[in-house]
C-alpha cells in the first residue's frame, strides 16, 4: 500500500490482527454487540490489503461514478 503505521497501530494488529465478521455470530440479533466500533469490523491487515485493490481498482477504472473527489492533497472523500 506504500504506507507506514504509526506504533501504536503495529503494536494493536501484533496482538489484535482483526476479527471474525459482525455478522458471524451465535444470536444473529446481537451481531452489533460483537463490532468494534460503530459497528464496524476491525479488518486483518490481509483484508485491508484486499479491500485497498478493490476500491483502487473502482477509482482507477471510474467504477465510483461521480460518488467522490479528489481534493488538492490528493486524499480521496465522498
């Protein structure tokens, strides 16, 4: 991805390298008790690596439409 993680960052993903799925859980009713944060899954670093490609991907072909910007920093934002 040609990025650096703070240490605080490695440190969390030597202990933590993601979790199982929001919705793979025993009572399908609770899954937002088991996501992160704002029901969110925290990603393996192979995942983020995979979900990278694929909105890379999108932005490079013009799959994303008119549905972001680019602003002058070249960060990309809705």
């Amino acid at each position: 991805l040609g990025v650096s993680f703070p240490e605080d960052v490695k440190d969390s993903y030597r202990i933590h390298n993601g979790q199982k799925s929001c919705f793979d859980t025993p009572d399908r009713q609770q899954w937002k008790d088991y996501c992160l944060i704002d029901y969110r899954q925290l990603l393996s670093l192979a995942r983020i690596k995979d979900e990278w490609s694929v909105w890379k991907e999108l932005l490079d072909t013009g799959g994303l439409g008119d549905h972001y910007m680019t602003l002058e920093n070249g960060e990309v934002c809705e």
